[in-house]
C-alpha cells in the first residue's frame, strides 16, 4: 500500500553499492504508490554534485513525506525542493536498551574492550588501545566488521545481530568510527570513544545527544574513563526517539 525509502545513508551519491540500487533507494518519481522516507542521508554527497543531477530533485518532489537522519540533508531538501522534512532519528534508536538487552546473550568471558571499526587504525591509536587494555586487564575483542579482521585483536567475533548486540551489551569499554558503533554504544550507555573520520553523520547524532566530547583524534586514559551523565543523554534519546514514532504514526 505504501513504500518507504530509508534509512541510512540511501542518498549517498559517492557510494558505488547506494548507487547500484539507485532505482531502490530513490524511486525517481516512478512509484505507482505512495512514498515516504524514513531517516534518509545523503551521508557526506556535497549539494553542488547532487543539484548537477537531475533525479534527485526529480524523486524528492514525489514522495509523499519526507524525514531525514540529520540536519545535512534536511538544508539540503529545504534549499533544493519545495518539501519541508522532518528530522527523526534512525530505526535503531526507536528501541531503548531494554528492548535490545532480552536479544541478547551471556558471554561467559574476561572482561574486555570491544572494538567495532571499519579499518586499521594508525599504529599510535592502536599502541594506545593496547596500553589501556593491558593496564585495566583487558582482552581486547573486535567484531568483524564489512569482513576486516582488526589485526591487534586478541579475539575477533562474527557480527551476527545476536553476537554484535552481546559484546556490544557486556562490553566494559568500546572504542569505534562506525555509526551504528557510535548508536549501540550510547544505547547500552557505555564508555566509549569514536575516532574521528569526519563523518557528518556521527558528528551531528553526537551533537544531538550532547556527547560531542566522545569523538577524538586520539586514545588517553582520562578520556576513556570519564563517567558520561547517561540520565541526560536518555532524555535526549526519548525526544528523538517520541519524534520518529510520531512521524510514522502520522504518515503511515
């Protein structure tokens, strides 16, 4: 009866694998039914390519409603279409802890500090990972990320759902540059720390949650430790979370 487009970063018109499907992710004004998008990016795109293009101006007038995943793409449909969106949250943020927690397993283990990364970081991050590990009795696990084996790991897991929600659940310390890292660590309201790899998407959601201090170029011990006021940031993630569930109650 009807479709939705989203979430994440469909619009990213520099990704060859968003680009393949683009027919999927932006319809282009072809769809025989109604369309809505749920939390979609334009991830890093830059305005001046995508208004050299034709089609994306073209499928945003079409649909039926609009939200967005961050205030990047929301100035870009705002200044490129007549459609004034909303800004909701991703899916995954739609659910509280409590929800992810009953999915979850026991992991009989050592304490540890989990690692969920796209790439090798630069040695110095990774002599500093692994000096925090050894001084604090930390093993140090990585889930497979995109199939990349973080190679100073004492122990790499299989990112099935089941197993990237466990470590993520029972991890005593998680150090990321992914954005789903960044979400999941802030959902099990645990200490953690992004690298920065100038992603807007990270950046904005950290912005949102008042948590900008967890993006770092580098990895110290005072940073790592530091308490995060997670009452706040629960508040916060509950006004994001009230604001998608309105969108969608409205639209569908």
């Amino acid at each position: 009866d009807k479709i939705v487009i989203g979430s994440d970063t469909v619009w990213d018109i520099t990704s060859a694998y968003f680009q393949e499907s683009r027919d999927i992710f932006w319809m282009e004004g072809n769809s025989q039914l109604p369309v809505i998008t749920y939390a979609a990016s334009i991830a890093n795109s830059s305005y001046e390519k995508l208004d050299e293009l034709e089609y994306p101006q073209k499928a945003i007038e079409s649909y039926q409603a609009v939200s967005v995943r961050d205030q990047y793409t929301y100035d870009y449909v705002r200044q490129s279409t007549s459609k004034i969106p909303t800004i909701v949250c991703d899916p995954t943020l739609l659910h509280d802890k409590n929800y992810y927690v009953n999915k979850c397993k026991i992991i009989h283990s050592e304490k540890y500090l989990l690692l969920y990364l796209f790439n090798e970081p630069e040695k110095e991050v990774q002599v500093q990972i692994k000096r925090f590990a050894s001084k604090h009795n930390l093993k140090i696990k990585a889930l497979v990320c995109l199939g990349k084996r973080i190679s100073f790991a004492d122990e790499w897991v299989e990112s099935t759902i089941e197993n990237f929600l466990s470590y993520f659940n029972q991890a005593d310390f998680i150090v990321t540059n992914t954005f789903h890292g960044t979400v999941f660590s802030v959902i099990f309201n645990k200490r953690f720390l992004v690298l920065d790899y100038k992603k807007v998407k990270i950046s904005e959601f950290l912005n949102q949650i008042m948590l900008q201090n967890r993006l770092v170029d580098i990895i110290t011990e005072k940073k790592l430790m530091e308490v995060i006021d997670y009452k706040s940031v629960n508040d916060r993630l509950l006004g994001l979370r009230e604001a998608g569930e309105k969108f969608l109650k409205v639209n569908i």
